[in-house]
C-alpha cells in the first residue's frame, strides 16, 4: 500500500527493491520471456518495468484508478481503469481497441486462451474475442463485485467475489440460446429431465421432444396415441418422464429407450395441469372439468379424488414433505389437502381474481402464489396464511417458478421479459428482455439455466449462473 515495488524470493525474502511510486500498486502483472513488468496504480498510471536494469517508464494513463494489466503476448497489453479495457501495442504505445461494457466499471482481467475475460463491479464476467475484441459471452453467478479472476489454463479461469464465492468457469463460446419446437407450434409445457435433456410438449402433438440444450440435438418419441399432448413433468436423472393430454391420460415416456409407456390413471377431460412429488411416489394431475387426481407412480394406483364443481384446476402442487397437495382452482379458490385421508386442511378464496400458479418455495415451509392479475403472495404451506403480497408491473403476468436453492423467483409476462425476485422481500432484482411475448418457463435443479417458451416456436435458454459452462463452485467459509 505505500507504493514499493520489490522483487521476492520464493522464501519470503525481498531480493530487491525496484522502484518507490508515489502512490498505492493496485495490479501487476509479468511477462517472463520479454523479462518486462506492467503495474497500475490507484492514480491510473501504468507503468512499464524491467529487473535488470531496474528501469520504470510511464506507458499510459486512465481517468481513474487501475484495477488490471494483463500480457495477452510478448506486443500486446491491457489495461483496466475507470469506466473501461484498453488494448495496446507496447512497442509504439498505440491504443489497438476501446472496450466498453453495460455491466459496469471493469475490475479485473484475465487472458484465457484466445478470449480476455473482465470481471465488473456489478457481479457478472464477460469475454470478448481478442482478435477482434467482440463480446462472447455474460457469464453470471456473484452477487455483488468480483474481487479478481485468474486465469488457470487455455480453457479455464477462476473468479472470486465479495459474496464469498470461489468460482470456476469454462471458457468458451457461448452454449444453446434457443430451442425451436418441432411441432412448428408454442410449446404447451416444458420442463428438465437432467441437466441437458429437456422434455417438450406441444397442443397439435401426440409426441414427446426431447432435447439436449448443451449441444442443441433434438429427437421425437412417438406415441401410439393421438391424443396431442398438454402437460409435462418429469423425475430429475431417472429418464421418466409423465405427460397429461387432451383425453385426460396421464403416461409414462422412458428418454432414454424412446418410448412410450402405459397410461397411470385417467380424468375425464383434458389435463392441464400436472406435477411430481418431491419424494417422487406420487403424480397428480388436474383437469378442465374440475376434476383432481393423485396416483401411486408405481402401482398406477389413484389415492385420492377430489371435484370442485363449475370450475378448472388452474395448477397444483404438492408440499415439500407428504402428504399436503395444493390446488388452485378456478372461482377464486386456493385449497391444501392431505392426499392420503382426503381431508382438507385449509382453503382460502383470492378476491376478484383465480390464482393460476402454485409454486412451493424450497428449504421452507412456504409457497408463493400468482393471480392473473400480477397479485404475488408468500404464503404459510400450513396455514394457507398470507406473509408477504407484492404486485407485479408491466405486462401480463404468465408464469412462475422458484429457484432451487429457495431465493429468487422467476416470472415470464406477455410483455417480453423474465424478471428475477428476491422471494424473502418479495422484491425485484432485474429484469431481462428476451423478445417477445412470454410464457411457460422452466428451471434446471441444479439453477443454472432458464428455459422460456414464448408465443412462437422458439423456446429460449437463459443461463442464470453463467452463460459459458460454469464447471464449478465452492463456498468460502
């Protein structure tokens, strides 16, 4: 901090000093076959140095303080300070590129094969090509600023933020940002399967699309049905997955043979909503006629029946623990039941308005609840209680869903966007545009990535964590 520059043994020892600056080094960096140093000091000077003759010349100059220099080879250098990155030509001094990025004030580089990577003040990394410096990829993850990256090899780099997060990350171009259904159609539902396989349903198709969204490969299992398809929902890691259909069939699908399974149960009219237990024993499923339905997965058996007469199930859940299902219905009704004794444990009316998604918040005992109308609650799973109400802006609200580790939640409206929540203040983080008007969307179990139908044939990926292929995390207690 008092601005020395020295020069240490491995031991711990100083060898010698190189040069006294008048004000604090904030970066250094190291060019072993040219033998040449490059320093950045909070002043925003950046300064050239050598060992032998202990030589220090000034190279250039920022507006504001200097958070990196970085050797990208033996005549090149960059430099970040202030609001943005500088490419030079270290022999005559020639600024080669101006990089300026969205995510705020640069606080760090790497050099990382042949891309640079910037960390930035508001948490998130881009990486830009360094032969003609243009943006790869948004890698997100911290919350908050990055204190430093590094690079660990060619493909690799490492990243640390004030969060507390350790980061790994590959380094790379981008992954999949879009997958188009194969009906030609909207996507009627979706939802993870594993990490890479998604399991997609469309209204004019009796099939099942299942697609890799690392790689983009996608296939169709037929059925021997041609009841088209409405719902879907699927056992993480275990290639089954369940679909509901417009004859009120609910089926089983082996991805992984291609096929099409037996029928579990049936209700009497279309299935529109569907969901897996947390346990994964248990599928219920809800219709157009009012009709509810819990089935035993593995013996087909139905454990419980339930009609609400003059209304559809616009969703249903079930609680993180057994027994307690959750049924949002049409007429404004919000119901729990203990599936297994058919008694209802609390119900609740939601005035002027049906609350059309039911989503359970992870590691609580709570859910979060949506009306048509934007009106969001965190309620009590016990109770039915409400904790917390916020109203969403904007356009019309289409769908939710609740991050794996239980802290945000993700909403898709009609105008375009998916906007992130905390879920404990009920409050929004950021809003990010996609393109068009929204609807279905799901998320990975491990959190990392976002998938969003829309009203066209194109479903898009949103990686949450880090777009780029983050290959590991670590927390630093």
């Amino acid at each position: 901090m008092d601005g020395s520059l020295r020069l240490w043994s491995s031991k711990g020892e100083i060898i010698k000093n190189i040069f006294q600056f008048d004000t604090m080094i904030m970066c250094i960096d190291w060019n072993d076959s040219m033998q040449l140093g490059a320093v950045g000091l909070v002043d925003g000077s950046v300064y050239l140095f050598s060992l032998d003759d202990q030589k220090v010349e000034l190279f250039t100059t920022h507006r504001e303080n200097i958070f990196g220099v970085e050797f990208i080879d033996d005549s090149t250098l960059v430099t970040a300070g202030g609001v943005d990155v500088k490419i030079w030509n270290i022999e005559n001094k020639e600024q080669i590129a101006l990089i300026v990025s969205s995510h705020g004030d640069p606080v760090g580089v790497a050099v990382v094969g042949e891309y640079l990577l910037i960390a930035h003040e508001n948490g998130t990394l881009t990486t830009w090509t360094i032969d003609d410096h243009m943006l790869v990829d948004t890698l997100r993850g911290h919350e908050g600023i990055v204190w430093n990256v590094k690079r660990l090899d060619d493909h690799r780099a490492s990243s640390v933020g004030k969060d507390g997060d350790i980061r790994w990350w590959k380094i790379g171009q981008p992954p999949l940002k879009e997958i188009i259904v194969e009906s030609g159609l909207p996507a009627a539902d979706l939802v993870f399967a594993d990490e890479d396989q998604v399991a997609i349903v469309s209204h004019v198709s009796s099939n099942l699309q299942v697609t890799n969204v690392s790689i983009g490969n996608s296939r169709v299992i037929p059925t021997p049905s041609y009841q088209k398809l409405t719902v879907v929902d699927a056992i993480f890691g275990s290639n089954l997955v369940i679909t509901g259909d417009l004859s009120g069939t609910i089926r089983t699908w082996d991805i992984a043979s291609n096929t099409a399974g037996g029928s579990i149960g049936t209700l009497d009219s279309e299935i529109v909503s569907l969901t897996i237990s947390n346990d994964e024993k248990f599928v219920a499923a809800g219709s157009l006629d009012g009709t509810v339905g819990v089935w035993n997965i593995q013996t087909s058996q139905r454990i419980f029946s339930l009609t609400i007469e003059g209304s559809l199930i616009l969703d249903v859940d079930f609680s993180l623990n057994n027994p307690l299902l959750f049924v949002s219905a049409s007429e404004e009704e919000l119901a729990a039941f203990n599936f297994h004794t058919g008694k209802q444990i609390w119900s609740t009316e939601v005035m002027r308005t049906d609350v059309f998604v039911v989503d359970v918040v992870p590691l609580s005992n709570h859910i979060v609840t949506a009306t048509s109308r934007g009106l969001i609650q965190l309620r009590d799973a016990k109770t039915g209680g409400v904790l917390k109400t916020a109203q969403s802006k904007g356009g019309g609200l289409r769908d939710l869903s609740v991050s794996p580790n239980g802290k945000r939640l993700f909403l898709t409206t009609r105008d375009g966007a998916v906007h992130v929540w905390d879920i404990q203040n009920l409050t929004k983080i950021v809003s990010l545009p996609v393109t068009q008007e929204l609807d279905g969307i799901a998320i990975s179990p491990d959190g990392k990535r976002v998938l969003v139908s829309s009203g066209s044939p194109v479903i898009y990926i949103i990686d949450s964590a880090s777009r780029g292929d983050r290959i590991k995390d670590r927390q630093h207690d």
